[in-house]
C-alpha cells in the first residue's frame, strides 16, 4: 500500500524492480515529462548494448510516446478541462469514463505518422495493450480512418518486428520504453 513498483536496468541490461512510494498530489506537462523522458532514454541507451539504430529508436520513442495526451478528449477526462498547458500526469483528477476507450499511445502514433515502424511499435505498446491490436474504442474520434488503418497494420507490424528482432527481442525494447516512461516521473 502506498508504493509503486520501478522498472531499472543496470549496466549489464538486466531488469530489477524497486518499491518506491507514490508520487501523490502534483502535475506534471506533457512537454516536461518529454524532456525527462527524452533525457533519461539517452543515459539508458547509453549504458545497453544495443545497435545505434535500436537505440535512437528507443529514444524517438521515448520523446514521442505521450504525445497523444496533448488530445483534447484526453485532457477533459484526465483532469477537467482542455484550457492551459497539457498534462502528461496529474494525480488530482482523472474521469477515465469520457474517454469512452481512446488510447492516447494509438492517438501518439498517428500523430507522428513518420516513425519507423519499430518506434511506432514501441509507443503504442508502452502499455501493453495492443497485443495484436487495440479495440476500435481506441480509435481517436477526429481520425476514424487512420485509426483503423494503423490498427489493422499492427498484426503484421509486430510480425514482423519478432521475425527481425526475435519474440523476447523485442519485448525488451518493449521493457524498456516503459522504463523510462516510469522513471521520467
């Protein structure tokens, strides 16, 4: 009670999890939490034995895998109202039911249509839940079409993702893009 599980890799790329108390009661942007998340992502990436393509994917993603929160529907159910700056996390407010199922990770990568599909991959599982794919209620409601078009790309995506990378291959990568999403707090 009153703790949080974290994602660390040390040196060597093994995972460890610490129990740290909850962030409680504050607000942090979108563009704040970019630029931890983006930072922290160059000091990880640095400390792994991945390829330089691998690794700047890890760190595009990083910098791209919560952009979606900047849509307008998410920030009236995630604290309120759309006015002033958007939050990547508030721990004040949250309404999850006026979402009605949209995923801000989906919404992330249809903003930023020119990711690879490797850093596409990594921003829309940084939650996991687009194995294989996301319901329809994911789809962001301005952009049905892409939404759709995306989504019924993802099977294949990660297809071929395992074929290249090897199944645990890219869970890891997965691993780590939620690491750094947990640690730019």
């Amino acid at each position: 009670a009153g703790m949080k599980s974290k994602v660390v890799f040390n040196a060597a790329g093994l995972v460890y999890i610490k129990a740290l108390k909850k962030f409680i009661g504050g607000k942090m942007t979108c563009k704040g939490h970019t630029e931890l998340a983006t930072d922290y992502a160059h000091k990880l990436t640095q400390s792994l034995a991945l390829s330089e393509e691998v690794a700047r994917a890890i760190i595009d993603a990083s910098m791209h895998h919560d952009d979606g929160k900047t849509h307008d529907l998410w920030q009236l159910a995630f604290r309120g109202t759309t006015m002033g700056e958007a939050l990547a996390k508030n721990y004040s407010f949250c309404n999850p039911a006026l979402l009605n199922g949209l995923r801000h990770e989906l919404v992330s990568a249809l903003y930023n249509p020119k990711l690879s599909s490797l850093e596409k991959w990594l921003v829309v599982s940084h939650h996991g839940r687009c194995r294989p794919h996301f319901a329809e209620t994911a789809y962001d409601p301005d952009m049905v079409n892409e939404s759709s078009e995306l989504n019924e790309a993802l099977p294949q995506m990660l297809n071929d993702l395992n074929a290249e990378l090897g199944v645990w291959g890219l869970a890891y990568l997965e691993a780590v893009v939620r690491a750094v999403d947990i640690n730019a707090e």
